[in-house]
C-alpha cells in the first residue's frame, strides 16, 4: 500500500499485455488516505469484487469507513401538475417524508410540501442512487396518500423529477429558499 494525497493520485492505470499476450487491467480504488492497487486476478478486496473475464468492478455494499457529503435539492409534482395537496395533507406529508426517509438511512435536513409539488434537501446515502431515492419518496409518499384516503379519489404523481447538487456552503441559502416555499410562489407561479 501507498499513501495518496487526495483524488489528484487516483488514476487508472493503462492496458498492458502479459505473457500470454491478453491485455490486463489494473484499478486504482481510495480508501480514505490509502490507496491500493487491485488487478482483475485478485480477490475480493472490501466490497469492491473484480471479475477475472470482464476486468471491471461490480459496487456491493459500501464499506462502514465510506463517507460522503452530496446534498441534493429534489422536486418533483403531482399529476399534470394539479393543485391536489390541500392545507390539511401538506405538514403530515412534510412529517411522513421526514420519518420515511429516516427509515431508509436518508437524512432529510428540509422539504416543503405545495399543493402541486414538493421541495426536499438530502443527504444521498453511498449505498443508495438518485434514481432509487426518488422512487422511494415518491411511491411511499403516493401510496401513504392513498391508504390513509386523506383525500377523495387518487393521487398520483406526475412522471420524473428534478433534482439539483447543493455544495456545504450553499446549504443554508438553500434549505431558506425551500422554508420559504409559500412566499416564493405567492410571486412567482411554478408553471411560468
């Protein structure tokens, strides 16, 4: 093992022939300021697993000693952006989405709940995607809607999402930018 000084020495090394002129490949992986060197013949190191055919690397589990900082800004809309949310549904909304994503090792540090979409703040996990976490919000949030009939008929959210990398230093403007959802879109109409 060597010791790296941050992300400036992680590079993937090039292809070379071996004796029995196949090509090899070599992967540089971090693990926090050390840094190893794996080749396709090698055996599971961590949660990283190398395939001997394939020279490439199949993601498990993340190591208990992977840390992360991506904060990103969700949104995403009811049906064909219908105003169904009433005043009533919003903060038991806002509470479910807290306590669900808490759930599911999400951290939720804001959201904001308006009658035709919701703002969220998170913390992405390392062992989960943006994909997944959106469809976990969404269909829990759609089906906690639903069994709890809070309001007449069915609710369903509309396709997609939007979602947006905050940095540290921005956390604050915005986590005051969704707080202050109500104001905003007395101003300013979400469709415009």
């Amino acid at each position: 093992m060597t010791r790296g000084r941050g992300l400036s020495h992680l590079r993937k090394r090039r292809c070379y022939p071996n004796r029995q002129n196949t090509l090899l490949r070599s992967h540089v992986f971090a693990a926090g300021a050390f840094i190893r060197m794996v080749t396709p013949g090698d055996a599971v190191h961590g949660h990283f697993r190398l395939s001997p055919v394939s020279s490439s690397f199949t993601l498990g589990r993340m190591s208990l000693h992977s840390y992360s900082q991506c904060w990103l800004h969700f949104i995403w809309a009811t049906l064909k952006r219908e105003p169904m949310i009433t005043d009533a549904l919003a903060p038991k909304l806002s509470a479910y989405l807290t306590k669900y994503a808490a759930t599911k090792d999400i951290f939720m540090k804001c959201n904001f709940v308006n009658p035709e979409h919701v703002h969220a703040l998170i913390n992405l996990p390392t062992n989960q995607t943006i994909e997944t976490v959106a469809n976990l919000l969404k269909g829990a949030s759609s089906r906690w809607i639903g069994q709890q009939k809070l309001l007449e008929g069915h609710f369903y959210w509309g396709r997609g999402y939007g979602v947006f990398s905050v940095s540290q230093s921005d956390l604050p403007r915005v986590c005051n930018y969704i707080a202050n959802q109500e104001e905003h879109h007395r101003k300013r109409n979400f469709l415009r």
